[in-house]
C-alpha cells in the first residue's frame, strides 16, 4: 500500500462493496486533430497522487507507514456482479426504478465533470459549493447522492440539516489537489511560520477543493474558504482593511492549490516577487527566513492534476489551425497559460463564456474532458474543443459511474443507507465558520 494514502477525516457509514474497473482511457475524438502539437510539452502527473485513493486528505499516522489499516479506513470493494454485469439498459431501468421509489426524499447531484451516464440522472449539476448550497435548500430530501468527490460530499454533509444524509456512490472518489494538503502539514507549516513572524497577521485562505479538517482550520484561525470564481474578492478581504483602521492580514497562507494563488495574486496587482512556494516536503517549506517574513502570498505546492497539464503550446497550436478561435481556461492552469488565454474563469464562467460565444465560433477550452464534450454536444451551433484532447479524465470523478450509482439506490429502497459521508460536529461547527466568512466578502 503506498504510503502516502492519508487518514480518512469523515466517517463513513455502510462502507460496502463498491469499486469496479473501469476501462481504458475514454478517448475525446478519434483522431487527433491536425492543430494538436506533434510533441506534447504537458508534464506528466506529480507525486502525490493520492487522489485516486478512497479517502480524502487528513492524518497520515506511523501506524499507516507500518501497514497497519485504522479501522476507521474504508476502501471501496468490488460491487456485486450483478451491477458489474449489467447492461446500460438494464442499469437505466434500476436507477429509474429506484428514484421513482424514492421521490422527493431523494436529491442526486451531478459536478459538472462527472461522465454522462451519471449526469442523465442528476435532479441538479454545478460546481461543488453550489450543489452543496441546492442541497441545503431542499429541506425535503433525505438523501443526498452526490456524485462528485469526496470533499464535496463532506462540504453538503456540513452545509445540510441533521436529518438529511450525504451519500458518495464510490468512496474511492478522492481529489489528488485536496490530497496535497493535509490537516498535518498545514499545521507544521502554521506553527513553523509562527516562529519567524507574528501569526496573528498570516490570514489562512483554503480553496473549496479541501477537506473538511483544512476548511475547519482556517476557520478556527480567522482564514476564509474561496472559491475559484470569488478569490479576487477573498484574497482582498485577507490583506485589505479591518474596519479598524489596519489591513487584516500582512499575509496569506494559500492552499492547495498555487496556481489559482497564483493568478489571483497577479490579477490584484501583486508581482512574482511578492509570491513565494511553500514546498511542505521541505523544511520551513523550503523557504529562508527573510522571505517567510516579506512575501504576502506563501503558496503551497499543489495543483490540479488535469488543470496542470495544459501548456501553452497547446493554446499556439489551436490558434494556427483557429486563427479566429476563442481560448477559454480554469485558473487552476499554470499562469503562462492563463497569460495566453483570451478568457479565464470558474467551471461555470466556462459555461457562460461558451453559451454567450457567436453561432459559429470554435472554442479551444482548458479544463476537464466530460465537460468540454457536453458543452460540444449541448451547443451544436458551435465547436467546443479541448485544447489537450488527449487529456485524461479526471481519474476520480471517472470512477463514479451508472453501476455504483444504481448500487447506492438500490440500497436506499431496501432501507440500507450505503457510503454514507459525515463530518463530526466540532470540525462542521469551523468548517461553517469559515464558509460564512466567505459569503460575507462576496
């Protein structure tokens, strides 16, 4: 078992069989277009990839390291074979079956990357806090599926009522960003800071795509959650003024992901100069003492594994077949490719900038496959391409599919509540915290 696999945060209720392999790498097109570029310059994918694991990032204890398994630690099991060997028809006619049992007190949720077998079925999609918030608003459901990922699920568990439970089809659906920044090396990163400055004016700031345990962190330190779309408002709100006459912060510890740091902290206006990588696999993050002290964005070294791929030989290579294409990317892409694009945004400002596009355009779009395809297919009136078609899914949103979802139904009829996500009450209590501190800046 590989060593990085982190300690699960939420317990999870009805852990049973659940996990069945999926095939080959779904190609988008079947061919490669002529303007992709002969040799990709994309790098591959960087340790850790724990992302693919079944649980999201937290404490990694020696027990861990020695092959002990914390019975805690649920892994996804193989499903029986009766969905494993189920046709497309027959899986349509259980989950059919199942919702219709199951009326209103059912709410299943679709993330905008999920694979369409899954989204056909979904009674809402978007991106994670805004189904987490449709969640909350419909008192009358009992049962949440979200098919997404696990910090997703822990975020509507939160944000839900008591008597309303969160269930997760495949719990091997991890994030490999979230996975970059546990609850541990957070915390040896704040207490190592807090020797070389004055912790009270660091402002912790997690993105969404975090665990519960971060989320509750900076909550409990005066940080903030962000999203992609309100992070210029957030990062603002940390280092601008406290209505007493002080900025609030003189730093920002942003994690896990540098890149939307990053490019949110040139679009205020600030220079590279003023950024720094905290690198949490070296001592105080690889950083000298000077530049812990001075630099007003510490960024830590994580990353989206899909989102990182995209390189700006990609965004020159649809340009010279698209002289009059639009390029459209997620500002989790590194920021030379963000600098090259004539549009940057969230997952739904992505969605936006396709539908107001002009009939005919051809649109080169640097985020996840599914999404890219059902945007092509859902406005046949224009082109919608990946500018890497050759990108893979996202390993974890891949790994929920029509089986496992028919599966988690099934069990609701039969009054059996399978991979049920919760979040213990203290670590929800700041987790709220810090998510109404972020819908109080925007």
């Amino acid at each position: 078992m590989p060593d990085e696999w982190p300690l699960l945060q939420c317990a999870v209720s009805g852990a049973g069989p659940g996990h069945r392999t999926i095939g080959a790498r779904r190609a988008y097109t079947d061919r490669t277009p002529a303007w992709f570029p002969a040799t990709s310059t994309a790098p591959g994918p960087t340790t850790p990839r724990t992302g693919d694991q079944a649980v999201p990032a937290g404490h990694t204890p020696e027990r861990l390291h020695e092959g002990v398994i914390p019975s805690m630690l649920r892994l996804q099991t193989a499903l029986p074979d009766r969905y494993t060997t189920a046709g497309s028809e027959q899986l349509t006619e259980w989950i059919r079956q199942a919702k219709d049992h199951l009326g209103s007190r059912l709410l299943i949720l679709g993330h905008h990357y999920q694979r369409d077998e899954v989204m056909a079925w979904a009674d809402a999609r978007g991106d994670s806090f805004g189904l987490s918030r449709i969640a909350a608003d419909q008192a009358e459901a009992e049962f949440v599926v979200f098919c997404g990922v696990h910090f997703m699920a822990e975020s509507a568990d939160i944000l839900t009522g008591d008597h309303q439970q969160v269930l997760l089809p495949d719990l091997n659906a991890g994030c490999s960003m979230a996975d970059m920044a546990d609850i541990d090396s957070v915390e040896e990163a704040w207490d190592t800071l807090s020797t070389v400055t004055d912790i009270e004016r660091v402002v912790p700031v997690t993105y969404m795509n975090s665990s519960a345990a971060l989320k509750a962190f900076v909550g409990r330190h005066g940080g903030v959650v962000c999203t992609s779309s309100n992070a210029r408002a957030v990062l603002t709100w940390a280092l601008g003024p406290d209505g007493q006459g002080r900025r609030r912060g003189d730093q920002v510890l942003f994690f896990p992901d540098q890149h939307l740091g990053r490019n949110t902290g040139f679009e205020l206006g600030y220079a590279a100069e003023d950024m720094a990588v905290w690198n949490p696999r070296l001592d105080r993050g690889g950083l000298d003492e000077a530049t812990l002290k001075t630099t007003s964005l510490l960024l830590w070294k994580g990353h989206c594994s899909v989102h990182q791929r995209f390189r700006p030989a990609h965004i020159d290579a649809f340009r010279a077949e698209h002289p009059d294409g639009i390029v459209v990317v997620h500002p989790e892409c590194a920021h030379d490719v963000v600098e090259a694009a004539d549009q940057v945004g969230s997952t739904d400002f992505i969605i936006r900038a396709v539908a107001e596009a002009p009939p005919g355009s051809v649109i080169g779009v640097g985020t996840e496959i599914h999404l890219v395809k059902r945007l092509d297919d859902e406005t046949p009136d224009k082109t919608v391409v990946s500018l890497d078609p050759l990108v893979c899914p996202c390993s974890t949103m891949f790994r929920i599919d029509a089986p496992h979802l028919a599966w988690v139904l099934e069990g609701l009829v039969e009054g059996e509540v399978r991979n049920r996500i919760t979040v213990d009450g203290d670590t929800a209590q700041w987790a709220r915290v810090a998510l109404e501190r972020m819908l109080a800046t925007v």
